[in-house]
C-alpha cells in the first residue's frame, strides 16, 4: 500500500492534479505515510517479539494478549486506510485519521508493553538491546498519548504552543520507535557474529543513553523557525550536535566495518544491515548539518526534509526491519528458489535509493534558494522549475518499488511455507 | 549488580530531566492564549475544519506540512481576503473543491486569521549569526 500510493504522490508531483477526478493528494498523502508508519511499528514489535523469545529462550508471557494485540492493531490499520479513502481525517500530520482511531491504537500498545516487560522476566544483568526495548516502549507510549493532548482546547487553543507540542512527541516519537529497531539490530549482530560481548560493554550502554538523551531532548530541531521559547532552540542545537560523537565513531571504525562485512555478506539480512549502516552515516551527516540553525533556515519547509525523512525510513528504518524478516527466514527451502530475485531486487534498491533522496535534496536546495530570494517567483512557478527533478524521483521512485517488491515478494511466500508446515 | 544501579540511575536521572522538560513546556504557553469568545471560537472551529480536510497535507504552516503548496503562515496579511475566499471555496486544479459552506469559510478564515498574528515565518526575516543560531 504504502509503495502504490509514494508512486501515485510522486506522480501529483510532476503532474500536480492529475488524479484529483478520483483520488486527491490529501488523501495520497496519508495513504502513503500510514501505511508506510504501519509498515515500520508491525515489524519493530515482531522483531522485539521474535528476538525477545530467542533471547530469552521462553515464549511470550501472555500469547491471549498478543492476538488481541495483533488483532487490534490489523483492524485499525485497516480501518484508518479505508477511512482516507472516503476522506474522514481529523488528525495531525503524519496521524490523520480520525482521534478516535488513537483509542484501539493505545490500547494495543499497552498490550505490548505489559507482554514486553513481563516476558523479561528477569531484569538482572540485560544486555542493552534489553534496556532499548523496555526503554522504547514505554517512551513510545509517553510520547504517542503526548501527540494526543490536542484534543484539549488548553494544548490546541494557541497555534505555536500547539505545534511546540506536537513536534515535541513527533521529534522524540520516532526516537522511541528507533529505539526497538535498534535494539533489534544489535540483537541480530550478535546472533550473526555469535559474539554478545559489545551488548554488555559500557560503550553500548554509553551509545545507548547517548541516543535517549538526543530522542528526548533535541526534537527542537524541527522548530528552529517557530517562534517559541528559544531556551528550547538552544537545548535541541546543543543536544544535536552531540551526534557528531556517533558520526565521527562510524569514520573510525570504517575499515573495522568492512572486515566484518567480507566476513557476513553472503548473509541477506547481513546485506541489510550493511546497507542501513551507509544510510545512518549519509543520513546521520544530513541531520547534523540540518540541526545548525544557520543552516536549517535553507532547508527547512523544502524537500530536504522530505530527502531525509526518506533516506532515514527506507535506508534505515525500513532496511534494518527487512534483515529482521529475513533472519527469520534464514535457511527456508523456499528462500532458496527465490536467489536471483532476490539479488536483483537488493541490487535495484541500492542503486535508485540514493538517486530518489539526491532528486529531493537537489530540489530542496532549489526551493530554499528561492525561500531567500529577495525577489521570488510564484510558488506555482519555483514549483514548474522543479519537474526535472520531480521526474528523477518518480523514476528512481519507480525502480526502487520494483527493487523493494523483489526482495519482499520471496520473504512472505516464504513466511507464508513456513506457516504451514509448522500448522 | 552494581553496574545495573548506575544505568537505573542513569535512566531516572534522564526521565525525571524529560518529564520536568515536558510539564514545563505544557504550563508555559510561548505566547498569550486566546481571550475566550466568538472569534476565538469560530478560529477553534477552523482549525478543526483544517485538521478535517487534512490541509496540511499540501500546506504549511512555519515550514511545516506538506509540499505541493504554499506555505500559508501568513496569508491573511499577504493576500486580500477575497483572494482566500476565492481558493477555499473554488479549489484550483490541483486543490480540490472541498464544498464548504459559508460557515466553514469564515471560521477557516479566522483561524488563518489567528495563525498569521503569531508569527512571521518567512525565512528572510532571520539573521544568521556566527554561532550557528537565529535571530529575528
């Protein structure tokens, strides 16, 4: 869904209207967006799920509430995609569907959090992939009820006071759901290196706070240009700019990095990892630059942001959560008849990701030239002169789905074996 | 395990700083709060309508939103009201028609109204100083 409906926006984009007769990009948008969401929070929670059993060598404490978990969570999915297609919104950006919706959302997630943390069982000694799934799911659920509070005229009654708050949850939202996918994939290094020893250094746990520290504190990044408090524009610069201790440790430990990989290519969801960790550089170097002020004023509110939110959801997020899926297919016979596919479609996604980010980027620049123009266009104008560009991204937008569906069309008719020969 | 005591520590120093960070910015408002009333009513109602029809997903406000119009921070001082009137209730070729009554116009209207007397976003406004922040 979320692939079908990113190529009907990217095609308003460089014909603006073009499906308005039957679909109007309000409600492409969202389409998109949630199912894309969707996507990313259903395979962080089976990655926690699946990996927290392994580690723990215990099933789920409580396998009733995780069907009813996964039963509210699919309905509503569902129901908040059919709703955007008879055109019932009511929420925020990025949650538009009707606030009621939040309610079986939040409930599930209290599910989760309650199967989580009483399948740990002991809480002695974790390694910190632990400490990033506890940590993740109660931040996610703080910070999800926070982007919530609108509903109270006191939050939504002043319009800067408002969007202070909403992209205070949004900023540290995402921060939480990066938190289990993570946490996720330290797991999965392990289990691949069959070395635990980095889970439980202090450096991992160091790296670990270091990264809920910039989570909650440095959402002001997105703001730069609101007019709220400043205190919370100077806290968010100061705590963003603390990431340049992970950019700089990912140059230093490069050629380490690339031993390592010789030694684990030949593993697909290694592939993956390998591919989310030059995404987290390219995308982690884009965020820092984003989060000077001074710099942000030029790409703030252009497709530089858009670039970003794609490098990070489809080269990191999305990346890291299709290594999880392939761990779990590991070995699988049907797999095996899939090999070419499956290196064609990675390959695919290698090659058009960056040229899909660099189009946005290069025409976010574009547009933040002429955000600073002392005499501007029109925006109808400044918008025709990034067709070009537009045109490079519904292509490489184009090949990267192509990609993306040959890497997942294997995974599920293997998922779809396996389920049936364990029933 | 003492080290187990030093993260928990750790992580309770963190979300008590998160949570007093929080509380603090949901008691102090960055600007005056509305005076209760018509308008501040009809500007409510807008905002609900805007969130309805999910205007933010083309639109922008503070450089927030979506991309394929224009940011309309300031539209109410930039363009006559009639100009407004015109899109809200015509749509264009690419924004759809989205049937409002007259009602729906004007609280649409206040509420662009309101947002345009909180700030000033166009980017030009900003200075940029040497250290890397802004400043108006």
């Amino acid at each position: 869904m979320g692939l079908l409906f990113g190529l009907l926006g990217a095609l308003e984009y460089v014909f603006p209207g073009i499906s308005k007769g039957f679909i109007s990009f309000e409600k492409i948008r969202p389409l998109h967006v949630s199912s894309v969401v969707f996507w990313i929070l259903t395979a962080a929670m089976g990655g926690v799920l699946s990996f927290l059993q392994e580690h723990t060598g215990s099933p789920i404490r409580y396998p009733k509430l995780l069907k009813i978990q996964w039963g509210l969570f699919a309905l509503t999915f569902m129901a908040i995609l059919i709703s955007y297609l008879f055109g019932i919104f009511g929420g925020r950006e990025y949650w538009e569907f009707h606030p009621l919706f939040s309610v079986p959302i939040l409930t599930a997630w209290i599910l989760f959090l309650i199967n989580i943390f009483s399948s740990v069982r002991n809480f002695r000694n974790q390694p910190v992939y632990v400490w990033m799934w506890l940590t993740g799911v109660v931040f996610f659920l703080f910070t999800y009820t926070e982007s919530n509070l609108w509903w109270i005229p006191w939050f939504r009654n002043e319009i800067v006071h408002d969007m202070t708050i909403q992209w205070k949850s949004y900023g540290s939202l995402v921060g939480a759901w990066n938190m289990l996918i993570y946490g996720s994939s330290i797991y999965l290094m392990d289990k691949i290196s069959g070395n635990s020893k980095y889970s439980y250094s202090a450096l991992a746990f160091w790296i670990y706070f270091l990264g809920l520290f910039n989570g909650m504190f440095n959402w002001g990044h997105h703001i730069y240009t609101l007019p709220t408090h400043g205190y919370i524009k100077h806290i968010a610069y100061a705590v963003s700019m603390t990431e340049l201790i992970l950019f700089a440790r990912i140059i230093y430990l490069w050629k380490d990095s690339l031993t390592t990989a010789k030694k684990h290519l030949h593993i697909q969801s290694y592939k993956f990892i390998m591919s989310a960790d030059i995404w987290i550089f390219i995308t982690l170097g884009l965020a820092i630059a984003m989060s000077v002020p001074a710099l942000n004023v030029y790409m703030h509110g252009t497709h530089v942001v858009v670039g970003h939110t794609m490098g990070a959801t489809i080269g990191i997020n999305s990346m890291l959560l299709l290594a999880f899926v392939y761990d779990q297919i590991h070995g699988s016979k049907k797999l095996e008849s899939y090999k070419s596919m499956f290196r064609i479609g990675y390959s695919l996604i290698q090659i058009f990701l960056p040229i899909f980010v660099l189009s946005l980027i290069v025409a976010g620049f574009i547009k933040g030239y002429w955000q600073l123009q002392e005499e501007q266009s029109a925006f109808s104008v400044m918008m025709k002169s990034l067709k070009p560009y537009f045109i490079v991204f519904s292509i490489s937008g184009t090949g990267l789905i192509v990609g993306l569906l040959m890497v997942i069309y294997p995974a599920i008719r293997s998922l779809l074996s396996m389920n049936s020969q364990n029933n | 395990m003492k080290t187990d005591q030093y993260k928990l520590w750790t992580l309770g120093l963190l979300s008590l700083a998160f949570l007093g960070y929080s509380f603090q910015l949901y008691v102090s408002p960055p600007a005056e709060k509305p005076k209760e009333g018509k308008e501040a009513s009809l500007a409510d109602e807008g905002k609900l309508l805007w969130q309805e029809k999910n205007c933010t997903s083309c639109h922008q406000f503070y450089g927030l939103g979506g991309h394929l119009g224009p940011d309309l921070t300031n539209v109410s001082s930039n363009r006559a009201p009639e100009y407004i009137e015109a899109f809200l209730k015509n749509g264009t070729d690419v924004m759809p028609n989205f049937n409002l009554s007259q009602h729906q116009v004007n609280a649409l209207m206040e509420f662009l109204a309101e947002v345009d007397k909180s700030g000033q976003s166009d980017p030009r406004t900003f200075k940029l100083n040497l250290d890397g922040t802004l400043s108006k």
